[in-house]
C-alpha cells in the first residue's frame, strides 16, 4: 500500500512539475509579446492646426495608457514568475523526498528513522559512507576507515558526541 502510495505521489508531482514548466513557457511567451507590442504612431496632419493639436493630445493620452498597462502587466508577469519559481523549487524538493522515501520504503519505520538521523549527523561532522544493512546502519568516516554499527538512537547519540557533536 505505501508503495502504491508514494507511486502515486511521483505521478501528481511529475503532472505538477509539467504544469509549472507549461506556465513558465506561456509567461515567457507573454513578456515577449509584451516588449514586441509598440503603439502605432499615427500621421494627425490633415492641414487642419486645431484637429492636428486635439488628434495628437488623444493619441498621446492613449500612448500613456498603453505604456502605464505594459509596465503593470511586466511587473505582475515578473511577480508571477518569482511565485512560479518558488513553487518549482518546492515541487523539487517534494520530488527528492519522494524519491528518498521510495528508496527507504523497504526499511522498517525503526530503520528509517535511524538512517535519517544518521544521514544528518553524517553530514554535520563530513563522513564518507552511511547506510542501511541487517537491522542496522553503518557509517564509515572513509574508504579506509572501519564500518560502525548504529543500531539504536542512543548509539547514534554517543557516536556524535565521541566526535564532538552535543546531542
């Protein structure tokens, strides 16, 4: 059933992630269009000096909007794509976890929970090895170094502290 589970949970945050890569490509698409967009330039001579000063003071009031709508939509665009990258961020990390509990989903709770906490203390104080085998996990500071067995948290504990770290 957890197999299923997390199966089903890759499934989501791929469609997730295709989603947001989708979003990404028509904000972009959209900031194009926004900067190939330009107001047109209209000729307002007609010989005529009054229609000339009231066609040019319409148009420019409408350039101004237009530019004032352009800038505000580039800022949202931009805002979005801030929020976007955040939630892309998240959905990776999501997708590491994932991919971390299905690699450890054939341990024990007991194991997982010791293997996480081992993995932690593996990097604080910058081991080579650590993993799960028969009920127990193993660290090895490096490839020269003897294998030590963790099969408790308490182990865990003096290990940490014998090499410095507070429990």
């Amino acid at each position: 059933m957890v197999k299923e589970t997390v199966q089903s949970l890759k499934a989501e945050n791929d469609k997730l992630k295709e989603k947001v890569d989708t979003v990404f490509g028509e904000l972009k698409q959209l900031k194009e269009s926004l900067k190939q967009q330009r107001p047109d330039s209209h000729d307002a001579s007609n010989g005529d000096e009054a229609g000339a000063t009231k066609s040019l003071d319409f148009l420019s009031k409408e350039y101004d909007v237009l530019v004032k709508f352009r800038k505000q939509a580039e800022e949202r665009i931009s805002a979005m794509e801030k929020s976007l990258a955040v939630i892309s961020s998240r959905v990776n990390n999501l997708a590491s976890a994932i991919d971390q509990a299905q690699e450890y989903n054939h341990l024990s709770p007991r194991l997982q929970s010791l293997l996480a906490d081992a993995k932690k203390v593996k990097e604080r104080l910058n081991l080579a090895f650590c993993w799960a085998k028969n009920s127990a996990v193993w660290l090895r500071e490096n490839e020269h170094s003897r294998p030590i067995a963790i099969k408790c948290a308490r182990d865990l504990d003096n290990f940490a502290v014998r090499h410095g770290l507070s429990s």
